[in-house]
C-alpha cells in the first residue's frame, strides 16, 4: 500500500476496542498487477491501531513506516492458483507464507526473501 502525498489523518475513538482505543484512519491505496501485467491501484481506507493494541487483535501484518513514494514499494502479483493456496502445517509460523508467494531466491543462501524451514 502507499499513502498519499499530503495524507489528512483523522482520530477516531473506538469505545468497544480494549476499553477504548483511538484508531488513525487516511486514505491509502493499493498496487497490484492485473492477470494481464497492468498495474491496478485501489483506493482504501488505511485504518490504524496504537502498537500496544496489536497484539489483542488476533494474527496479521502490521507495517510501521508506510512508503509515500512508488520506488518505496512494489505491487503486489497477480493471483494465481499457487498464492490462492491455503497453506498450514503443524508448526504455522508467519514465514510458512514463502511456501507459495511465487517469488524465487538467487540460490540456497539467499535470504533476503521469506522463507520457511522445517526439520
């Protein structure tokens, strides 16, 4: 996701979230290839908790800086029947995503990308 150039932030106090929380909510958008290789951007509503929170809500990514400018990020690919895959296993740890995000490393040693290990 990117935000915009000049975000307008709005607080907006949750009373049902943790005995009461303020959440940060911005337009935002998305980037994603289309199944031709086109870039596609969606406009979202980015909605933000306080970091002590997180933890409450149940499993999911979180990002602490988040990109204002294209060469900050990459889209996300386009679906395919691998990354549409659920995936588990006995010992479900986040990187156990690598298994089918179709993104492939230089050689065994690299480690700039996800990767899972089991033994």
């Amino acid at each position: 996701m990117i935000l915009n150039k000049k975000p307008e932030f709005k607080v907006e106090t949750k009373k049902d979230l943790l005995y009461g929380i303020n959440t940060i909510q911005t337009d935002a958008q998305t980037l994603r290839y289309s199944d031709n290789g086109k870039i596609v951007t969606t406009d979202i509503k980015l909605n933000m908790i306080p970091y002590y929170a997180w933890a409450h809500r149940g499993s999911g990514d979180m990002a602490v800086w988040l990109p204002i400018e294209l060469n900050a990020t990459k889209p996300a690919m386009a679906p395919t029947l691998a990354s549409e895959s659920k995936v588990d296993a006995s010992h479900n740890v986040k990187p156990i995503v690598a298994i089918n995000d179709g993104l492939i490393p230089k050689d065994a040693e690299d480690r700039t990308l996800p990767y899972y290990h089991w033994w």
